[in-house]
C-alpha cells in the first residue's frame, strides 16, 4: 500500500485518460493521494478530484512561479476552497530561483509570507516547494512556528534537512532518490527520522528509475520505497507502513 504525498493529477498529461488511470490507481492499492494546486485553475481542480475519489485530498495554493498573479480575489478563493473537508493543506507555495523567468525574489517571498499566514489562520498544515532558496525559504518558514508540513521533493543537503526537521517539518521524498547521480538525496534519507519521511511522486514529472523520464504515477512510488529501504537497510514494509502513517498524520486522516 502506498499513500502519495505529492501529485498533479490536474496536470494536462493525464487529460487523455485520467478517468482510467484513477481507476488503476485504486485497484493497485493507493490508499491516498494529495493531490496539490500550483495555480488557482490547478486548486480548483485539485478540490474537483478529491470530492470525485474518496483516496484523494487536496492542497490549495499558488506555486511561486505564478506568484505575480497573486492578489486578493485570489487569497479569498483559496479561502473558500479550504472551506471544503477534503482540503487538508495549503500549496505548493514557497520560493523558486532557479527560473531566471520567474517573478522576482520580493513578489515570491510576499505571496509565500501571505499563504503561510493563510495556512496559520486557518490550521492547515503547509506543502512547501523550495528550489535553489533554502535560506530564504527556512527563514520564512521560522517566522510561522505555529505552522507545519512538508518540503517537497526534497533538495537540500543534509544540514539544512536538520534544520527543517528542528522546526517540525516532515520531508518529501520523489523518484529523484533513484537516480544514478543522487548522492544528496541518498544522504538526506540516511538522516531522517522514520517518523517524519514522506513519499511522493509529484507526477506527471520525476518518475523514478526504470521509468526516469516517462509520465510518473503513483504506483512507481514503489520503486522509490524500495530504494529508501535498501538505503536504510529496513524492509520495503517498514518504510511503507512509516510513510502512510506520517501522511495520514500531517493530513489528519483517520
Ligand atoms: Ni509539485
């Protein structure tokens, strides 16, 4: 069984056969998925698949790429579709530097400062996307004690992984943990306390090997699962077990 913390089953590379590859999912033993918004189209889509399929939960928020579109119409209706009981977290939100394109570093970090204050008045734990602005984005992180969640497709080293563990949040693990060249990751995961370690595929990208490059889906988390256990020298269903209770937690499912 396995519970994916991460997906974008909204994403247009499912629109051929998202009816069908749902369906798959159930029959193939995943017990939940979270799906999350990075746009506002994408939130209430998001809120769509989890009233449509009762393994499904929903993330509402808006990604930093699309930070520049924030306003507070916006702010309003991620309100009102957290209103909805399979709604559990706020994101993706946080800070992106990678994309040169990107809006720039005081828009992100203001749009991330507001859906943090969301996430705090509403009591919603918080999915957290972080490339290339570890600092920016802890800091941030540090100003709302009150909130936890997680750091997604985790790409930090291992300091800054302790770091986010101090201050309570759990850490995501994508297929990227598979591959050849992963040597920070594979560290990461030596680290990190099985009480707070996540799977996740963040499909339609990061599909771990053999599938590397192809659309992800959430039973190839196994192949992540397997790679976590052989890591940490446990068995696959040590690490299943730990990762569906940790999801079922931050989340609130019973
Ligand atoms: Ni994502």
């Amino acid at each position: 069984m396995i519970f994916d913390s991460h997906a974008h089953y909204d994403d247009e590379a499912f629109d051929e056969d998202r009816v069908m590859v749902l369906k798959e999912l159930k029959e193939n033993h995943i017990i939940g998925v979270l799906n999350c918004g990075a746009s506002i189209e994408g939130a209430r889509a998001s809120v769509n698949l989890a009233k449509e399929n009762d393994f499904f939960y929903a993330a509402v928020g808006i990604h930093p790429e699309f930070a520049d579109k924030f306003d507070d119409s916006m702010l309003k209706e991620l309100e009102e579709l957290a209103d909805c009981e399979k709604v559990r977290a706020i994101g993706e939100i946080g800070l992106d530097y990678f994309h040169e394109e990107n809006p720039s570093r005081e828009i992100q970090k203001k749009v991330f400062r507001t859906q943090m204050q969301l996430a705090k008045k509403l009591s919603l734990p918080v999915v957290i996307h972080d490339r290339d602005a570890h600092e920016d984005t802890l800091n941030i992180l540090k100003e709302f004690p009150e909130v936890k969640g997680v750091v997604h497709c985790f790409s930090g080293s291992v300091e800054f992984a302790r770091e986010c563990l101090r201050i309570g949040y759990y850490i995501g693990i994508t297929g990227v943990v598979t591959f050849k060249n992963a040597k920070k990751v594979v560290e990461v995961v030596k680290e990190i306390p099985m009480d707070r370690l996540l799977v996740e595929t963040d499909c339609p990208y990061m599909a771990p090997v053999p599938y590397r490059g192809k659309r992800n889906r959430s039973e190839y988390i196994a192949n992540i699962i397997e790679t976590i256990s052989s890591i940490r020298s446990i068995s696959v269903e040590e690490v299943q077990d730990n990762t569906i209770k940790n999801a079922r937690e931050l989340l609130k499912i019973k």
